[in-house]
C-alpha cells in the first residue's frame, strides 16, 4: 500500500463519498464508478482499485 499524500487524497474522497452515501451498498456502488472498491479484512477497511486489483489505503477502524 502507499503512503503518501495521493493515497490520503483518495482516502478523504472515499470518506466524502461516504458521507453522501444513504447506505454502505450505494457507497460501494458510487465507489465502483470511480473505479474503486473496499475490501473489508480483519484489520479493517481498504480501499482498493478496480483496474488493478491492488491496495491503495487503509480506512483506519471505520466500520458500517
């Protein structure tokens, strides 16, 4: 995973998202659409991309 500011840029969006979501499945569905995706693990939440399947950031302990 990265750990620089392009990965925290992407993790404040997907918590933007998030806030604009009504329910985890819309803000899994509006992630999607930006080529995105989260992948819960017993360390909690990441956020991966689509395209190449890798981790991006984690998501600290957000939990739904």
């Amino acid at each position: 995973m990265e750990r620089n500011s392009t990965a925290t840029e992407i993790r404040d969006f997907v918590m933007q998202e998030r806030g604009r979501a009504v329910s985890d499945r819309e803000w899994k569905f509006r992630l999607r659409g930006y080529g995105y995706g989260i992948r819960d693990t017993s360390e909690g939440r990441v956020v991966t991309s689509l395209l190449g399947g890798r981790e991006i950031c984690r998501l600290g302990g957000f939990h739904a």
